[in-house]
C-alpha cells in the first residue's frame, strides 16, 4: 500500500508536505488569533501574477512568487495602516488585479504547457529538487524568525496598540508578519495550490482554537493537526488520483469538525460561571 | 534621560483631528508631576483622544506635547516609564492567555527584542498581580475572568511597567461599586506614592472626591482646577452642553445631566459648590 513511497517524487512530495504543513499551522495560529485570514487569502491569490511573470520571464516560480507575494503583503500593509481606503477594500482589488495579471501574462504563453490546474490545487507531481530546497530554505526563515519574535508577535496579536505604547516596535512587526505570511504561502503554492492555500493555513489553527486555552498548547495541536492533514491529504489525493490542495484542505476541514465537537463550548461555559462567582474585593494594601 | 523638570505632562495648544473631525481644539494642559488630574466630559468629547496623544498613539495637527520633558515624537525611553490602563472593550477575551502572561507583557518594551523575560521582571509582574488583589489567580486564562477581574489585570499591566505617569481610560466601567471602591483606593494609594496619574471618567462625583486637579473637556479644554473650585452647575452645563447638576447620596455626588441647556433645571448645589460658597 505505501509502496508509492519508493518514487522519488513522492518522497519529495511528502518530505514538503509535512514541511507545509507544521509552517502553515505556525504562521496560521497568528492569522486566526490576529484575524488576518483575508489578508492571507488576498496575498494568496496575488501570488498567481507573480507565477505567471516568473514563466514569463523564465525564472525559478517559487522566487518570483515570493516577490509578487512580498510586494502585496507589504502594499496591504501599508494600506491597512493608513485609512483612506477600507482593509478589506483594498484587498479585494489588489488580489483581483494581481489574478487578472497573472491571466493574462499566462495567455501571452500560448504553447507553453503550463500546468494551471496544479497551481491552482496543487499537485503532487510538481515538486521538483529545487523546489524542494527553496522551500526549506524559506521555511527554516519562518520558523527562526518566529521563534526570535516569539514574544512579541504575541503581544501583537493579542493588543497591538499596548505594545506600541510599551516601546515594542509594533508596526514593524506587523509588516514582518505578512511578511512571513507571504513566504509561507509561496512554500505551500505547489503541493497545495494558491487557491486552497489559505485553508491549510487557517483551518489547523482553528482546530486547535477549539481545544485548548493556552497559546504554547494551541500552537503545538495546530502543528499536529496540520502535518496530518497534510500528510493524509497527500496519499489520498495519490490513491484516489484527485489534486493534493483539495485532498489535504479536506482533511483538514474534518479534523476541525472534529475538534469542534470535542470542544465542550469550554470557554463560554467557564467565563459564566467566573461572572457568577465574581465579589472579590481588590487587595489595595 | 531627559532633565527633570517640574512638569510630567505639558500640552500646549493641541489640536488632534481625524479627516474633518476635530477631536481636540487648541488644549493647552499642565500636569504637575505627582498629581491626580481626572478628566471629564461628555461622550465624544476627547477624553480617550487626550491619553493616546500624551502616550504618542495619536499624533497632532499642531501644537506641542512633552511627557517627562521628551517631546512626544521622541519619547525614547520614556516610553518605560509610562502605565497605560485601555478601555476594558478593547481586550479580546477569547485569547488564550493567561494573566500572568499578560501582565508581563507591560514589560517586554523594558525586556527589548530578542531577550526572555527575566526573573526580576516575573517578579514585577506577579507583584503588580498582588497589588490588584489577583496573585492567586496568575494561571487563569483571561476569559476565565469576570469583567472587574479584567480591568485588574489590565492595571497590573500598567503597574507592572513600575510607572512614573499612569494613565487610566475609564476604568470603572462595568465594575460593581464595591469593586470600583477598592479601584479608586488602589489609584489613591498609588498618588501617595508619588505616581502622577491622569484618569478619563464620566463619572463627576468620584472624580471631585479623589483628585487635585479636574479638566473638562469638550473638544476645548473648558476648564481646569482644582475640584471645588471649578466643578460648578455652570462650568458642567458648558462642558456638557446642556442642563446638569449634582445630586448628593449621602457623601458621594453624581451628577445628571439634563437633555436641554434651555429647560430650567433646578440647579441644586454640590457639597464642592457649597465648600466655596461658605468660604465666601
């Protein structure tokens, strides 16, 4: 039955699977917490331009998309920051446009035998060597830099404005984060897909949301949750010949259907009752 | 470090604006180091807009703001020395931390990038946590908490920073009256100590009984003094726009304020306004 685990694309296959994987889950604990899901979506899909430019101009696919992808998380950003046009607003049209580039950059390609349907979805077949250890390469960066930032992209996440009055360099910080979104986004485009990308960063998270209160914890179960999803999704999709985002996005959609049923509604259960109990008196010397 | 002076907060002719909306007009505002200034007004009126420009989150249109003689575009490490205590709303509660973890994060500014927290700083938070009357409940995740609970920890935060200046936004809302009794002590106890502290508050009457200095506020500074010699009908009435008075409970006053400036409420006096007219 795991037979298949003697081709070396399927080797290469699962080795960046389970990479994808545990990165998306990290990255996708501060998306969920930090409510960011659109704006990984938005970089998501803008990557699609940068694709297309790196056929175009002949490049490694995974450079020029983590250019594009950089470039828009940066452009949001910036955007977000200042309030003349709405966040969502200007996410909304700048991964429209970076799309419709995208498409039609790929229709001056005419001939060339461009696999978009494995871009899109992802497809096991297409991680090459290279590819391989670009994306390691990229996901060694994610993980250093969250671990270096620990701290502080938790304060982030959880009261921005707080940490910028305390002197953490909040607005840096932030633009590291979709910095690190971008990358990690580019890392998943081929076993994945730009379009299914965002769920496997999203949904692990949330799974792990359900189960668990505490922040070390969660980011431990949203690891777990999404190197099984990644890793099941891949065989699935080889066995069942069905393309790997969609294999792999399900999978992780069932174990978060899953943790939800687990969760017993704990954290709306426990706030009630510590409203019933509160008549502490405070402790003023 | 900057050059002491006799001042924590200078504010001179601030005007803070939003697009179109002027949150602040020409506010020209002293704080004395060590003093107790709250500062009242209607809804809207920039009470919140005041803090955040004294800690440098808002920047002005014009005019000049120094906290503890630094500029406020370049406080620098002044920033350490300032305790921030947010609206109780702004905190999402569903966030799995727990109040120890957020208490210490007031001082990871002090801690720097790339550095743990230290032994000494868990020791400051966990004794800014027994100062609020919480160093029992430094493992529970903050959902966990009922409101009054929260906006503990959120001044064991601001505590934590060991501050020079604190600065509070409101902090008795959604608080039961025993619990807000304790808060204004704690705040009490701290002005003894010599920590100048700048209070947002709806709340007239409490304000008139803790501090030395009140500020209306209503766009405009429309006042600023001492309690029992500026809180009077009128100055509340132009504060607030319309007809207010103060009522007594027993010591403590509350004011209400009435829908229309024209209507002719009796304007009973205040126990502040009755101290200044005995003293006439």
């Amino acid at each position: 039955m795991f037979d298949i685990l003697g081709y070396t694309f399927m080797q290469r296959a699962l080795v960046a699977s389970t990479l994808i994987g545990a990165i998306c889950a990290i990255i996708g604990v501060y998306v969920v917490l930090k409510s960011l899901a659109f704006i990984g979506s938005g970089i998501a899909h803008a990557s699609f331009g940068g694709v297309a430019l790196g056929y175009l101009l002949g490049w490694n696919l995974i450079f020029s998309a983590a250019l594009f992808s950089l470039l828009t998380a940066l452009g949001i950003g910036t955007v977000s920051r200042r309030s003349e046009v709405r966040e969502d607003t200007a996410i909304g049209i700048f991964f429209a446009a970076s799309m419709a580039l995208g498409v039609v950059l790929i229709g001056l390609l005419q001939g060339y035998n461009v696999d978009l349907f494995g871009f899109l979805f992802g497809s096991v077949l297409a991680v090459s060597q290279a590819d391989l250890w670009l994306s390691a390469l990229l996901g060694l960066l994610v993980l250093i830099t969250v671990g270096l930032f620990y701290k502080e992209f938790l304060f982030i996440a959880f009261d921005a404005e707080m940490a910028e009055v305390v002197g953490v360099p909040a607005a840096a910080l932030y633009y590291l984060l979709l910095a690190l979104i971008a990358l990690t986004v580019v890392i998943s485009i081929r076993v994945v897909g730009i379009i299914l990308v965002e769920a496997l960063i999203v949904t692990p998270a949330a799974a792990a949301y359900q189960l668990t209160d505490d922040f070390p914890r969660m980011m431990g179960v949203a690891v777990g949750i999404g190197v099984a999803s990644a890793v099941a999704g891949l065989f699935l999709s080889y066995w069942l010949n069905i393309a790997s985002g969609a294999a792999i996005v399900l999978t992780a959609t069932l174990l978060f259907g899953v943790a939800t049923l687990l969760s017993p509604r704990r954290r709306l259960a426990l706030k009630e009752a510590a409203e019933a109990e509160e008549s502490t008196q405070w402790a003023a010397e | 470090m900057v050059a002491d002076g006799p001042w924590a907060v200078e504010m001179e002719k601030v005007t803070v604006a939003f697009g179109r909306t002027v949150a602040l007009q020409d506010v020209s505002l002293r704080v004395r180091r060590g003093e107790f200034v709250g500062i009242v007004g209607p809804n809207g009126s920039g009470k919140t807009t005041l803090l955040r420009t004294v800690l440098g989150l808002v920047r002005p249109v014009r005019g000049e703001v120094r906290v503890l003689g630094a500029p406020v575009e370049r406080l620098g490490a002044v920033r350490h020395r300032l305790g921030y205590v947010p609206q109780l709303a702004a905190i999402d509660t569903r966030f799995p931390v727990h109040v120890l973890d957020v208490v210490l994060m007031g001082r990871y500014g002090q801690i720097g990038l790339l550095r743990r927290p230290s032994a000494a700083d868990r020791e400051a938070a966990r004794a800014a946590l027994a100062r609020v009357g919480l160093a029992d409940l430094a493992g529970r995740q903050i959902g966990q908490l009922s409101g009054g609970q929260r906006q503990r920890v959120l001044i064991a935060r601001a505590l934590a920073v060991e501050p020079e200046i604190l600065l509070l936004d409101e902090p008795a809302t959604g608080v039961d009256p025993v619990t807000s009794g304790s808060l204004y002590e704690l705040l009490n106890h701290l002005h003894e100590e010599g920590i100048t502290i700048m209070m947002v508050s709806h709340d007239v009457g409490v304000v008139s009984q803790y501090v030395d200095q009140v500020a209306c506020l209503n766009r405009y500074l429309v006042v600023h003094g001492r309690p029992e010699e500026v809180l009077t009908t009128e100055v509340v009435e132009d504060c607030y726009g319309c007809g207010a008075m103060f009522l007594t409970h027993g010591d403590l006053p509350h004011i209400v304020v009435g829908p229309h400036r024209k209507k002719g409420l009796v304007a009973r006096v205040s126990p502040a306004s009755q101290r200044k007219q005995a003293g006439e």
